[in-house]
C-alpha cells in the first residue's frame, strides 16, 4: 500500500487514536479521526489526566505529615501552629478539568499541525472501505477509506443494583463535578481504579470506606505490594472491608440527611454520604457496525486482535481498551503506533507485553515490569528473587519514608533481568532502568555495576541486583 494515495479513518480520539493519527499523517497518509467526545479520549478528560492530577494534590497534602515528621511546623501569621491543611474540593476540581481541557486542545492542535482532519461526530462502520459520521446537528457524512482503526475505549460498568445517578451515586468519570468533598465515602471495587480514588479522597480529608469482594485490595497485583498499600491505607483510617460483596446500592433521605446505602450480599449495609462505584469497564463497541461487516468480538464484546493490532477483517484494526490486550493508555498508544506502522507498509515491531511497565498511582506507588509474582510462585516461570525493604535506603530516610520496597527477578544461570517491582513514591519514575534491563536482556551484573547517585533511591535497584549475583 502506498502511504502517500492511502486515506485513513480513526474511529476514537484517545491515546490510541490520537498516536496512530500523528503516525499516519507523518508517513504521508490522508488521515482523519472520528471523535464525539472530545480530543483525548477518556483517558485525558475523564480518567488518567484529570484522576493522577486530583490524586498529585492528595498527595500534596500528605507531604504537611510528613513534614511534622522531619521537624518541620507550619505556623500562621500570628505565630500560631497551623493543625491541619484543608481541601476545597470545588477548587480542585476546576483545576484538574482546566488541566484535562488544555491537554486535550493541545492534542488537538498537534494533529491540525501535522494535517490531520478532526470530525465531531459519532461514526458507524458500514464497509471496510467506508464509515459513516453522524454529526452532533444530524447531518450525515460517508468517509470512503482504505484502513479503518477502531479506538473507542472503554466506560464504567454499571449494574442494574447500583444505578449512577451523578449526584451521590457516583462513576468515576463522574466525580469531578461534586462541589463539595464528601463526607463519607464508600468506593466499591478494590482494583486500580477503586484503590487509586480511595487514597486520593482519603489524602484529600475524606472519611473513606472501601468495599473488597477479594481477601486483599489489589487483587491482581503482586501481593507483597498490595498488603503494603493495604496496610498503609489501614493505617491512615481507612476502613476496608474484605471479602464483602456489593450487592446494591442506593439513596436515602433520613433525619441525618441525604446519604447512601451499600448492601452487601450478607445482608450488612453501610452508609454514607456518596458512593463511588469502581466495578470495572466496558468495551465501547455497540452500535458501530463491526458485527455487521464480519469483525470478531470476544464474549466481552472487545474486539479481537493479533499483535500488529489487526483484526479479522483486511484493512480494519483496533487498539486500545477496546481490544481489552491491557488497559493502559501507553498500551493503547503503543497499539495504535503499531496499526498504522503496519497498516501503510513502515518497519514494525508487534507488541510484547513482556516489556510493559505499568504503574498504580496510590501512596505509595506501585510500579511493575516483566513477569510477576504469581507467574513464579505457580510455576510457570522459573526465577531467583531478591527484595529490599526502602526502609534500609539512606535517601529514604531522609525523606521520611517508611512504607516500600524494590523487588527483582531473574532468570537463574543466564543471570537476566526478568522483571521487577517497585514500591515507593514515584515509583513510575524508579521503574525506567529496570524497564531498559527487562527490554534488552541485561544481566544482572550489568544492573548492579551502574553508577548510581549516592544517596538516592535508585540505589535500591542496584543493591537488589548486587544480591542476585552468582559466582556459578
């Protein structure tokens, strides 16, 4: 296919959209994404920007603790000690949205830079060669086309029990127009949504409660890591009920005013002013055609494909939280990169999740890359593991952190770098050089013989693979 003649239609403006557009437009095709929404997607407008900003000042506020701890007193203008900071959350919000609007305008201006023609509208496959835009004033648009890249993401669950209504009952696409913080919250789901929002509401001065149909929070993460955060959510008066299963949710209005009830499926109930409900995502793949023009969907409804992000159907690919490969907006631009690449005949490497680091932004961090706990303790992957609590690292004690740790893997024999995790504050920024080891085969050695700044966290990577040297 040649890229210069080649027009292409991106269904979705998210980071997989949006990534495979600027790829498409710099390889000389005719490009021109289809969003309804908004330029960014969910990710930038309703999920990763605006909740990892809301979750920065949480942590912000967390920082005046820690700061008691160093021997440090704020004091007001009288001289008085200052007990506590205060979070008003009408303020915070307008905040994170402005900070969601202009990522997404200065998305949108970038594609225009490079050519790339933006249409409002909801659009609807109905050939390979052909998508159909409905515009928000009705009007009808037919786009003839030679690739098709679907990039629609997901949205949150949402159960017939447990009806969001915006005001109290709550998505968390929905959170950033409450005016007020709320006074108690319950968030259903412990996974990395629930558990993110959680901490940030809790950092925020929110009276939190979080519901967990699991023995632990996290349940799908390393399990060193996810009783580190467990317990310093206990810590920091969090109340998590374990094992305890939404079984609905509603409004009540009593004496005590307004509030929420979640039943549990024991018959317990527990109250509260609001309700954030983290149970999961949807693929957003209904009413664009794809079954009708022959597209396999998975029995989840996510669209099914291979490692160059194609689908069944010649020149029709999709990337993305759609795909459900892995909900990570990197893995969605990755994919999306890949499409395109593929698509207009450029070099491509198809994805390998093996070299995916991710990363759950609660306090402290935790950040993963390569092969997993569970992989190693069921068997299925053979490694030696070495782990250091951060409590022992010099940097750490100086700024006050207690909570955390660096764990590697490797292979035995070869000595190479299988993976890794990271617990700390900023452990997206920690996890890069173990993310580089895992991506190019590094031994261990190799990791242990880098310089490193003295004193500094990142020291702990390189004593983990000092304690995995062999002399075999």
């Amino acid at each position: 296919m040649n890229a210069q003649s080649t027009s292409v239609v991106v269904i979705g403006g998210g980071p997989g959209g949006y990534e495979a557009a600027l790829v498409g437009a710099h390889l000389g095709a005719r490009v021109t994404i289809v969003e309804k929404d908004g330029v960014g997607g969910a990710a930038v407008l309703t999920d990763c920007v605006p909740s990892k900003a809301l979750i920065a000042t949480a942590d912000y506020l967390s920082e005046f603790e820690t700061a008691a701890d160093l021997g440090v007193r704020l004091e007001d203008s009288q001289g008085g000690a200052v007990s506590d900071a205060s979070a008003e959350l009408g303020e915070i919000n307008t905040r994170v949205l402005g900070l969601a609007g202009a990522q997404s305008d200065d998305i949108a201006t970038r594609l225009r830079e490079v050519g790339v023609r933006i249409l409002d509208g909801a659009a609807r496959v109905v050939s390979p060669t052909l998508v159909e835009v409905t515009a928000p004033d009705g009007m009808v648009e037919q786009l003839e086309t030679d690739v098709i890249l679907i990039a629609t993401g997901a949205t949150p669950r949402v159960m017939d029990t447990a009806r969001p209504d915006g005001e109290r009952i709550l998505t968390w696409q929905q959170i950033y127009e409450l005016p007020e913080l709320p006074q108690r919250l319950i968030v259903v789901g412990s996974g990395v949504t629930g558990a993110e929002l959680a901490q940030a509401y809790l950092g925020l001065g929110c009276d939190v409660v979080l519901v967990s149909s699991r023995d632990r929070v996290l349940p799908g993460e390393d399990p060193d890591a996810a009783q580190v955060i467990e317990e310093v959510f206990k810590k920091r008066g969090m109340e998590v009920l374990g094992r305890s299963r939404m079984a609905a949710v509603r409004r009540v209005s009593d004496a005590d005013g307004d509030g929420v009830v979640v039943t549990l499926e024991d018959g317990r109930e527990v109250r509260g002013s609001h309700a954030l409900l983290a149970v999961g995502s949807i693929p957003q793949t209904s009413d664009l055609g794809l079954e009708e023009v022959g597209v396999q969907l998975s029995e989840s409804g996510h669209v099914v494909v291979d490692r160059v992000s194609r689908t069944n159907v010649r020149g029709i690919y999709a990337a993305g939280d759609c795909t459900g490969v892995l909900p990570l907006a990197s893995v969605a631009a990755m994919q999306g990169r890949i499409a395109m690449s593929h698509a207009l005949g450029d070099a491509v490497t198809p994805l390998n999740l093996r070299v995916v680091s991710a990363n759950i932004f609660t306090d402290p961090e935790i950040a993963t890359v390569g092969v997993s706990q569970k992989e190693i303790d069921d068997g299925t992957v053979n490694a030696r593991v070495s782990m250091l609590p951060l409590s022992r690292n010099p940097r750490a004690k100086m700024l006050g952190i207690t909570d955390g740790f660096v764990k590697l893997f490797a292979q035995p024999g070869s000595g190479a770098v299988l993976g890794g995790v990271v617990v700390a504050p900023r452990a997206s920024e920690l996890i890069f050089p173990v993310t580089i080891a895992v991506a190019h085969r590094l031994h261990v050695d190799q990791l242990a013989a880098t310089f490193t700044v003295y004193p500094s966290l990142s020291g702990s990577i390189a004593e983990a693979a000092r304690r995995l040297h062999t002399t075999d």
